[in-house]
C-alpha cells in the first residue's frame, strides 16, 4: 500500500500518538541496512554522480545481500557503488534508463548481461520516473505513448486514447528506498541540494522502508517552506557530516 494513502483522520488518531516525540535518526548505519535480506528489491537514488547515497550503499556491501533486484537511473559509470554492487555478485536484476558503459572495454555489469548472468529491465526515462511515481500514488498502471511499435511495446497491452496508439506501463515499487539528502530534522523531514533531488522523493513514497543519509540533521525542526521530502516518506536518516 503507498505511504501516502495510509493517514488517519483526525478524529481516529489518539491524542498520545500525536505528540510523541518520533525521532528518526540513527547513529549505526549497519544495523538498519541490516534489515535488507536476500531477495529484496531496492530503490537507489542519483542521477550521474550527484545523489547517491554512498555511505548507506558502502554499508550494504560490507554486509553483503545477494539476489537483489536494484532500481536506479544510470549503471554507466563503473566506478560507482550501484555498480561496486554488482561486482560483488549481490544483484540479479537491474531496472534502470541507461546500462551501455563508456570508455574501452565492457564493464562488470556489461559483461554479466552478456553471459546471462544478470537481468535488465531498460526503460525510457520518463516511464522509469513515471512508474515510480505511479507506485507512490498507488496507481498500478497507465497508459502511455512512449515505447509504441518499439521492442518495449512486446508483450504488453495497447490503446489508442487521444488519437495515439499508447502501452499498459505497471508501477514501480520496492521493498527499500536508499536515498541522499542535503538536511533533515529528526523527524524525517529532508530537503536537498540541486540534483540531488532527483528521483529521491518519488522512490521514497513508492518504498515500504525508507533510509536517508544526509549532510546533516537539524537541531530544530525544518522549516515547512525548506521541506523537499516530508517525513511520512522517510523512516531512518543519518547524518555523514559529508556533502555529496
């Protein structure tokens, strides 16, 4: 069920969950990316370079999970911790918008997908960024006109609305968001800086769990007009001292 359908009103909430005091930093990182076993399904936000969580992603290579489907925008750049992840035989399955590597030679991810040694699903980047979404809003498919007559249309169903002959495209959702921010309070509350908002809103409300590493956490609350990211998307945060 989408984070954002799950609110009560206002009436049926106890007065005691209203003001308690729910705070969300963490100070061991391990022990929360701990809780993504074998087989999970992971959202993993940056666009380029700008955005990666690479503190929380260094910690769930230390730990090591395997079978992992990961959703991220680019697996180009192999120097990367989405793709350090890969190299390390941890993930199945990749879902992105951008898979073919630059430079000489064929990358760890390249040359797995070539010895069927791992899964792409490549899709176009607005579908990627609109079945994201889609999954946040708890809508579990639309119609769209990108991909039509391609080998993307194969298999899936097809309408002409609006005179455009458009494909079925089902959400996105997944078991984890990994994400980076710029600031958040303790409450969950995250804003970020240029790029690095990217795709990390809409993959933290289309993910049960949520974990935010940032450059820092606010000794009081965000101011509501700083707020990128509102709290009820964001289950953990932590702070790295670091910008990125």
């Amino acid at each position: 069920m989408p984070r954002g359908s799950l609110k009560l009103p206002s009436e049926l909430v106890p007065e005691s969950s209203i003001i308690m005091d729910l705070n969300k930093r963490i100070n061991s990182v391990e022990n929360i990316v701990g809780k993504i076993k074998n087989g999970s399904t992971i959202m993993i936000s940056g666009f380029g370079e700008a955005g990666v969580p690479n503190r929380l992603l260094g910690s769930l290579k230390k730990l090591g999970p395997t079978d992992l489907t990961i959703i991220v925008n680019s697996v180009t750049r192999s120097h990367s911790l989405p793709h350090a992840l890969i190299e390390a035989n941890m993930v199945s399955k990749v879902i992105t918008t951008s898979a073919r590597g630059r430079g000489f030679g064929l990358s760890t991810f390249e040359k797995k997908l070539r010895d069927g040694e791992i899964e792409l699903e490549c899709i176009p980047q607005g579908n990627f960024a609109e079945r994201i979404r889609a999954g946040g809003a708890g809508i579990p498919a639309f119609y769209t006109p990108v991909g039509f007559g391609t080998v993307l249309a194969e298999g899936k169903e097809t309408r002409r609305l609006n005179g455009k002959e458009c494909i079925l495209e089902k959400s996105i959702v997944s078991d984890f968001a990994l994400i980076r921010g710029d600031q958040a309070d303790k409450y969950g509350n995250i804003n970020f800086s240029y790029t690095q908002m990217n795709f990390a809103p809409i993959m933290a409300a289309a993910s049960k769990t949520t974990i935010a590493e940032v450059r820092e956490i606010l000794v009081t609350p965000m101011e509501h007009m700083q707020i990128q990211l509102p709290s009820v998307y964001v289950d953990h945060v932590f702070a790295t001292g670091e910008s990125a």
